[in-house]
C-alpha cells in the first residue's frame, strides 16, 4: 500500500528489517549504545552546529507524546503559554495546556491565511508572564508552514524562547535553531525521518533543560527531566519499544546519509510534481502558494465529489489519501508525499487518481440523486402528517359538527294502515 497521508508513512526495506536485531533487555549496555547512538545522530542531523547547545531527549510515544512531554516541562510556576493557533494541532497544544493547569495566551489566526506576527509583541508587552511561544511549524491539517522565523525574532528581541511542534517539519522543512531561538523542539520517528510511528523525541537547549530541572512535576512519564537525568547517565526512566528504536537508529542513517538538505529537496520535486498535475486537472488548493509545504497539499473536493468514494476507489488501486479535519472534514482532502517514496509511486498514483475521477463523480451524482429523492419523500410525508394532523385538531374540535343552536330534525312518524 502507497501511504499518501502525513504519517504513518512508506518506509525503506533497510528500515523495516531492523525490526528483526536480537531482543536485548533496555537495562544492558546494548541499548544504552543504540540510545546513545539515536540521541546523538538526531544532534547531528538538525542541530549540527550547535552540539554542545541542545540536547536530545527520547520517548516511547507518539509525536503527539512528545509534544504534550516539552508542553508539561518547560513552564515555570506562575509563568505562562503563549500558542500561535491556526489548526488542529496548535488547538491540540491548547488542550495539553489546560489539561496540566497550565495558563496559556492564544493568538487566533484564520487557517487558509498567513499568521500576522504583529499581535506577538503587542502581547508579550502587555504580559511580562508569558514565558515561551508554541507554534506548529508545518500545521498539517492545512498543509501550512508558519511563519516561524519571524515569530523567533520577535521573541528573542524579547527574552522568550520558542516551543516547536516540528513532528512534521523535522527533515522536511528548513529550521536553523539559532536564527529561529528554539528552546524545545518536538519530533517523531513516523514522518518526515522515515521511519516507524511510536518513537517521539524533544530537542532542548541545555540552558533551559537546567531550569527545568527545578521545575514543578506535572506528569510522571510525560516529564522531560526525569528523561534528562536518566539519558545523560546512560538509562531510561520507562521501559522503551526497543525494536521501534533499532528502525528509528537505521532511519536516522538512511536521513544522514542523504542529508537533510537533500530530504527537503526531495520532497519539494515530489510535491511540486503533484501539485502540477492536480493544477491541470483544476483541482482547487485550499491554501496560496507561499503557505505551502514541502509534504503536503490541501486540495478542495470538486463539486459533486465525495471524499469517500474517492478514498475508497484510490485505496483499491493501492494508494492511501486523507480527509480534511474538524471544520473541513467535509470540504477538503490532503496528499501527503513524506516517506520512502520513489517517483515511480507518485506518477503512479497521479495516474491513478485521473482514472478514478470520472467513477468518482458519476457515483456522487448517485448519491446526490439519491439524497434529493429522500429529501423529496421525507417533504411530501411531512407535509401529508402535516395535514392529517391538521383534520384530526378540526375533528378534534367540532368543525365538522352541525352549527350550534340548531335543534336536530324530528324523525318522521310512521304510520300503519290498519
């Protein structure tokens, strides 16, 4: 099957059979080599010039683990969130704040338009408690890369960090973390890495790791210091997914020895391949092209067009699409072209997709039939127990009664002959 959403994704035959390595005990020096070895090839891959500023912590988790593990460590007592929110996943970062008592400042922006940095320094003037920024670098349920260069200058101009949900972005997006002041920055195994899901990670800078140290615990495995003071010894504080980290170990090599600038290269072919041939086919975008990223598209569902019947047509021909969410569940479906995926794969789905269209519309056109005659029956039935309600209210109350104040007609007298 040809993954064409945002993770889980395809991954490399090499990948997948380091999931066969001997079964070790995550106690023994054998995985402290593999921990030490993944922690320090993901220093190497994004934050190379800065090795001995950041870093890197792993967690058995999803991304999602990951996020909700830097969100819960690295607020101070009495200091505040600030949550660039513009999709699901900043709305997500918004939830694991009041889910940990943690305050949070939001700054709205709509989801098909740029976010506007302006309304940042306004309010970190007006709130000397914000302590960090959290924003999704590549908002995935749009298909939009944040401003987020812009956003750090701001807040290292005044005294703040940036908290980043990069589960996304990591190797498919550029980031340097000193131009763009990053504290934390939260990753995953299952996407852009190109390996299995179930292996998330966090990215900190030293500095603010000490100080975390002596912050409140608000949670017990989701604390990013326990991982801290456990990795840095050469353990783990909770037993890990040993086999999921062999295939991160060997996807973090297959990346290096690509190169990460060369992973975002290929991904920017593959989407700009798509987005020609969809461009061709008028298909609409939901996003302008500046707010692109480099894996995934948006794309509106064509008048008539039902995202399950095309789902369902693409999935029998071998390849794998994703529906909007929240809002746009209805409106939008996405292609995603992370993952080990040759360019073969991708000419073939585009291929594939053509092809389906036509059965795709006439079987909405059925549907769409089909729901304006249940819409025209469910009127007519309303409008006939309308009316029969109707008769049986007059009946009910006596209108089909003879007028009042007129006495019944005497019955005639029948007479017999004698």
């Amino acid at each position: 099957m040809i993954l064409l959403n945002p993770g889980p994704v395809n991954v490399s035959e090499r990948v997948r059979q380091a999931l066969m390595r001997p079964d070790i005990c995550h106690r023994e020096s054998e995985f402290t080599d593999l921990l030490q070895g993944i922690r320090e090839k993901l220093i190497r891959a994004f934050a190379p010039n800065y090795s001995s500023e950041y870093v890197a912590l792993v967690i058995t988790g999803s991304g999602t683990a990951a996020v909700e593990a830097a969100i819960t460590s690295c607020v101070a007592p009495g200091r505040r969130l600030m949550v660039i929110k513009n999709g699901v996943y900043s709305q997500r970062i918004s939830q694991m704040a009041a889910a940990h008592k943690i305050q949070a400042a939001e700054l709205a922006g709509e989801w098909d338009q740029r976010f506007s940095v302006e309304p940042v320094t306004v309010a970190l003037r007006q709130n000397a408690a914000i302590q960090a920024i959290a924003v999704v670098q590549h908002e995935t349920s749009t298909g939009m890369v944040n401003p987020v260069k812009d956003i750090a200058a701001i807040a290292k101009k005044m005294g703040r960090y940036l908290l980043v949900d990069g589960v996304s972005s990591l190797a498919g997006e550029e980031i340097d973390f000193n131009a763009y002041n990053i504290g934390l920055i939260a990753g995953s195994s299952g996407k852009c890495i190109q390996g299995f899901p179930g292996v998330g990670f966090v990215i900190v800078r030293r500095d603010l790791m000490e100080q975390m140290v002596n912050y409140e615990r608000r949670s017990v495995y989701l604390h990013l210091p326990a991982y801290y003071k456990e990795q840095e010894e050469g353990s783990i504080p909770f037993t890990p997914a040993v086999q999921l980290y062999y295939a991160f170990d060997e996807a973090l090599n297959e990346l290096l020895e690509e190169g990460v600038s060369n992973r975002i290269a290929r991904y920017r072919k593959a989407a700009r391949t798509i987005r020609n041939y969809m461009r061709a086919m008028r298909m609409r975008f939901y996003l302008r092209e500046p707010l692109w990223s480099s894996t995934l598209t948006a794309f509106r569902l064509p008048e008539g067009v039902y995202y399950d019947h095309l789902h369902d047509l693409l999935r029998e021909r071998g390849y794998v699409i994703y529906a909007g969410q929240a809002q746009l569940a209805e409106s939008l479906f996405r292609i995603a072209n992370m993952g080990a995926l040759t360019d073969a794969q991708i000419d073939g789905f585009l291929k594939a997709f053509e092809a389906v269209l036509p059965e795709v519309q006439k079987l909405g056109a059925e549907r769409a039939g089909e729901m304006e005659r249940l819409q025209r029956d469910r009127t007519e039935r309303e409008e006939r127990e309308k009316a029969e309600a109707a008769i049986a209210e007059a009946e009910a109350a006596g209108a089909l009664k003879a007028p009042t104040g007129e006495e019944p007609s005497a019955k005639p007298e029948v007479k017999t002959q004698a």
